[in-house]
C-alpha cells in the first residue's frame, strides 16, 4: 500500500470512529509530517483524497475540517433516504463483483486524456465513433445491420422515447404488451398518444421480445415472424426495445425482429444493465424515415449522454471488453439465481418456485394471508405481480445479493410469508 | 516521465508519423520487451494505453495491430463530419486553459472508488448530496433558498424542460422572449403547447435573464420587478433560465427573479458552461406545487445525468472549486473578448464593434454585400443576426478561439466581409 493510502485510512478511521469529531480541525499539512513522519507530498496526496471522498473540508487558509459523517457517507444516506428496505429484491441494483471497475477507471482515464475533445459539445446524434462500434456490435451480435447515421444515443430509455415521439407526430396511437412499462407509457401519454395494451390496431407497437414478462418470458421465433408480417401489413411501426436480450444462453437464440423486419422496426438497446446501472448509455437505430426526419429536425435535440463515459465505452467495446462482459454477468447472475432459488425451495418447500427463461428472475408462488406490509417490515423490497384470495405471486431478482447474504434474505422470505 | 508513458510515446509517434502502417502487427509483449529492454508490466501497460487511446487494436490471439489512424484522432474525425469550418465562432467550444482537466479526473477517480454506489441507479431527481451542495450553492451565489427536495438534476436544459413539460399538463400556452431559442420552442410544441414569443399573456414566461438577447444583454432590475408583479398578478408561472449569470462581473449585481418572486418562479441552471461542454449536468428549482407533482409522477422520470459526474461534481463544488472555476473562466473570456474586439477594430475600422453585456459576445454590424457562404468558404462559422439591405450583424462568441489564432482569423474575418 502506499504511504498516503496509509495515512488516508488512518485518518478516515479516526473520523469514522469519532476519535475525531464533526466540525474538529485536523493537523495542517506540516504538522502532520511530523506528527506522521512523512513528506509534505503524502500529506497533501492524502488530505486531497479525503477532501474529495468527503470525509474532511477544506477552509481558505484555516485548514482542514472533520466533515459531517453522514454527508461523508452519503451512499448509506442515500440508500436510508430512497427506501428503509435493506435487501432490495426488484432488480434496482447490480452485484459488485459483476464489474471491472479497475479496467473501466482506465478506460475513463483514457477519455478525460482527450482534452480538445470534451471542450465541444456532444454531436447530436452522440459521438460518431461510439455509434460506428455500436454498429459493429449489434450487427454481429443481433444481426442489425444498420449505418452509424441511423443510431442516436441517449442517456436512457427515457431520453429516447421522447426523441421517437417528438419524430411521431403522424401517428396517434401506441400498444405496451402490459401495464408493467409504466415510464414508456407515461411518456407516450404526455405527447398526446393514446396509449393501449396489447391493441394490434394500434399505430405503433412496443414490445420487448426477450422480457415479455417481468419474469422474463422470451417471444418464440413464431410469434415473432407473425408480428412482423402482421405490422407490415398493417403499415404500423414496431418499437423493439431488446432489454435484457443478452442473457438469453439457454433458450435457442431468437433473431431481432429488426433482423426479420423490412425496415418499420426501431430496434433499441441499452448498455446499463451489462456495465453499471451508475452508466446510462443507451441507443436506438431509426428506420430510414424517422432518420430521415430526424436530420431535419436535429436542431432540436441535445446528445444528454456523458461525452467521457461515451468516449470510454467506445474503446472499451473496440477492444472486445463488452463480450467477455456479458459472457461474466450471464454466468455470475445465472449461477445466482439459480443458487438462490435452489435456498429458496430448501425455506419454503410447499411454495411453487420457478426460474424465468432468461434467467434473470424467480417467479414464486405461495398461501399468503397476510398484509403486505410484512416485506417492509422485514427489510425487503419485493416485486407483488399478483396478491388474489389466499395467494400470491413474487417476482424476485436476485442479481444484487451478495451471496453472503442470500442464507438470510431467504430466512426473511419465509418468516414473511408464512 | 513514467517508463510506460515513453514507451507508448514511442509507440505512438511511430504510428502518427506513418513508421507504422495501419493494419501492421506491432511486436508482441515478449519482443517489445527485448526491443526496448523493459519489463513485461512496463509493455503492458504501454499497450493498454494504446489501445485505450484506439492507437493499436488487440485481435484475440494473434497480437496487437495499428488502428485505422483517422479513428485513433476521431476527434479531428469528428469535426471533419459535424461541419467543414475550421473556426466555430458561434461559442460551441471551451478554451482549453479555461479547465483544470487534472483535477477533475481526482474527482471522477474518487467517485470511480465509491463502487458500492455506482453499483445502483441514480435517484430520479439526482444524487441527493448533489442537490444539497447545488441548494448551498445557489444560495450564496444567486440567493435562491430551496430545499434540495424541489432540485431536480439531469443531464442538460432539454430533458429538464421535458420533465417541466409533463407536470405541467394543466397549462396551455408559453411564451419565449424571441425564436433564438428553438430547442425549448420545439419541447413545448410537441407536448402540445401553443408557443408564442413576447406574449404577457402566456400561461408560462420563459426568460433567461442573464442572457437575454444572443449578445448577451441583461434584464434591468426594473424589468424584473415588473416582470415578476405581473407574472404574480397573472397568476403565470415564470421559467428563468439563468444561462450565463456567471459571467456578469462588470455589469451591478442583479438578483434573480426566484429571489424577487413570490413562488411563482422555475429555477434553471447548468454547469456545462462553467466546467467543459462535454459535462452534461444541469438543474431545476421546482415551485412548491410543481414539486409535489413531480413527487407523485417520480415513477415516471429516471435521471439522465451521469452517476459519476454527479459524485464528482458534488466533491468538486463542496471543496469551493467551483467558485475558483468561475473567476477564471470570467477572467479569461472577458479578455478573450476584448482582445478580439480590439483586433477586429483594426482590421475592419469601418464596422460598428460592440462588446455585449455579459463580456461573451461581440456584435459586428458592417458593409456587406456577398453571398453568406462566403463564410464558409473562408472557413469560418459565424452567427448571422441580420443580413438586411446591404448591412450584416454578426454575433461572435470568440471563448474557444486560441489566442495565437486570433490574428488570422480576424483576418478572415475582413477578407470574408469586405
């Protein structure tokens, strides 16, 4: 370890332990390479360090101050203040071992080097060259073959359905397979759509062919072609947001329906879930004509991705890092779910527990006659799909637990439920 | 100089200067380490830069292969694409020395280090030490005293009016001070809104105070106080974008309408201005109404802005950078401006050359009876205000220019007009 990394945990040790208080001064930089026998380099390389995690303040020229601790742990505040749940089973987070941030920290590092480059803002469309790689990407891994022209990128989902919209102003209506994407279907709302579930007359159609359900159904190739045979006949737009279409592996690989289409299908991604949900880069590939409207209308819209981290992400897939990426969370969240569901049927051997098919989430059905509170109760955050007569239906998504704790969170599943 | 650092200097050199062709095989680890008799780890962490930097590309197996150099320097790739002039006059770009890159990526590697936190989404307003730092932020400097519960983050002023848009569902019409800014104009009328441009009778009254034509005048006092009574009176709701207050220094200090009003007043901020266009984050003081609102349509918003930035930015604007950040830049672009001025008043003693309030901006107004592409052709990319009779007013935010480059383009600048 370095000597300031040692005298970084020294000092953040005795704040967090209160040996030195809120609001206290802490030595100056001479004194303390004294006090520590060290240069006035490791000092300031290590007070910099604490200044910037938080943990001190820096006053002009009187010194350096204990911070509030709370503020300095602000990723605990955070948590307590979004929700009291301590195990989060609805998929909000990501395990940490499912992530080279080592690697990633380069690769940032590499981008913030490109210094005349992040003085000018974001091309529209987002970067070309992250766009060109995407191209690449989605053609071997998806079969979308697209040019770089036809790709916006945006930071979410979000972000890029309200673009789609702004560029729909000729359709009326759109179709969600089911209530679930509430974001989507408030979006489409806001811009004056009707808004329906699984209506084929409408002008546009939504799905997500590889999470059809919130356990993960994937569309089977038939369904498929009929969807794409009846669109184009109908002349409706099929908006394919391929959400989670990378974990699919045991199922038989299903084309895009880009891939089957002949042109009135947008095909959307995101590279959220296989990095860090920390990361919103996401992209759609317009057809020909919402590019096309969309060159006309360029002017009105701004890039809202981080240059940087596109800059990073760019490299990072023309170095082949998402593939080995996504071969690593598919087996680390396969290997979890599985492992927790395995728990799960051990605790709870009257309930019906079942893997959904991209592997992602457990869909658990049990008696239940309690209120539904419980879950709060005992620190769990669960997805309810169904809560009808004496039974219900979870669906759990154990990709953020530690395997530490999956032991008691299945505990605590069980004295809820029973 | 780190041994790896002149290694990848070497390397580097070699394939910009065309010693190394694109597609040729670069020695692998084992021989560049007898090549240049260095260790193993000093090569690797040569090469990782480069390929990092997309100067080399590791193919699986079979070694490492110079990049296509065009896409290695997408940054000069990526001007080349956007527009063919060689000097963008029209403010896109930063100055170089405006930004201290080093210490921004101290920030960003610390917020790299708070994994556990990277590891889930952003809250849908934004980080919430952020939004404290932003309320005691713009408190000393704006006097706008806020909860950071009605500071909604996100990544740039459009995804924060989109947001606006939709909680404003009960309103009808909007008003902008006139169509230079078409990206709001455009948000509002695809959510349906009548858009109007200097009509007091506007549901909404967007103005962005600071900056209130393109050359950057400064709403009176007086207007504000009369501006505020009658949105009050009126029962509208008033947008203050105040875009560019940072840079008044030599005009009096003028309070911002939130702090004049009663309620009534959005608060509207951005930081890409201040730190490097490529930074992404901007935000929004809600009123009180339209804050609960947001609450109870929280489900439907996800942040746009980066995590990591959002982190670092906190630590950056907490430890009073941001403050120093603002001097400097203030310092540096009134300069830039008037010594621009000065050189255009010599080289075209005939045009009337002004300096626009707020020190970013100069308006020209001359002779001119050409084809306006003869700006182009010159390579130059200017805003043209009018082009009336045979009078021209140029607009020319001169803050990205270098100064060893003024003179030419000054130069320009007369052989275009004259």
């Amino acid at each position: 370890m370095k000597k300031y990394t040692q005298l970084y945990n020294t000092i953040k040790d005795m704040i967090l332990s209160g040996e030195l208080a809120v609001g206290e001064k802490i030595p100056s930089v001479r004194k303390a390479c004294r006090i520590y026998n060290v240069s006035m380099t490791t000092v300031q390389n290590a007070y910099f360090d604490l200044c910037a995690d938080g943990y001190i303040i820096a006053q002009d020229k009187s010194g350096y101050f204990v911070s509030d601790i709370a503020k300095a742990q602000s990723n605990d505040n955070y948590r307590a203040e979004e929700n009291n749940a301590q195990y989060d089973l609805t998929g909000g987070t990501a395990d940490e071992e499912s992530f080279d941030f080592t690697l990633w920290q380069r690769y940032i590092k590499s981008a913030l080097r490109q210094t005349e480059r992040l003085l000018s803002y974001s091309q529209s469309k987002g970067e070309y060259d992250l766009r060109c790689a995407i191209a690449q990407y989605i053609k071997e891994k998806r079969n979308v073959i697209t040019s770089p022209d036809r790709i916006i990128i945006a930071a979410g989902v979000q972000p890029l359905l309200q673009i789609l919209c702004s560029l729909l102003s000729n359709k009326n209506s759109v179709s969600f397979p089911d209530k679930s994407f509430i974001q989507g279907m408030g979006i489409f709302k806001d811009y004056g759509f009707d808004v329906h579930t699984r209506d084929k007359d409408a002008d546009i159609i939504y799905v997500s062919p590889s999470h059809m359900t919130r356990w993960g159904d994937v569309m089977p190739i038939k369904r498929r072609l009929e969807l794409v045979a009846y669109s184009q006949e109908h002349n409706s737009l099929v908006i394919e947001d391929d959400y989670e279409n990378e974990f699919l592996y045991n199922v038989k690989p299903t084309p895009s329906l880009f891939a089957l289409g002949k042109g009135n299908i947008v095909y959307m991604g995101s590279f959220s879930a296989m990095l860090l949900p920390g990361i919103r880069i996401s992209f759609m590939v317009l057809t020909k004509d919402l590019a096309e409207k969309y060159d006309e209308k360029s002017y009105l819209f701004a890039q809202t991705a981080s240059k940087t981290e596109q800059i990073a992400l760019c490299n990072y897939i023309r170095d082949g890092h998402i593939k080995s990426q996504i071969r690593k969370i598919r087996r680390l969240y396969s290997a979890k779910t599985k492992a927790f569901a395995d728990l799960l049927k051990k605790e709870l051997p009257d309930a019906k527990i079942e893997i959904g098919e991209n592997t992602l989430q457990i869909i658990l059905l049990s008696k239940f006659n309690k209120d539904l509170s419980v879950f709060e109760e005992m620190g769990l955050k669960v997805f309810v799909e169904k809560y009808e007569g004496d039974e219900i239906v979870l669906v759990i998504s154990p990709a953020g637990i530690p395997y530490s704790e999956m032991d008691i969170i299945a505990k605590k599943l069980k004295m809820s439920i029973l």
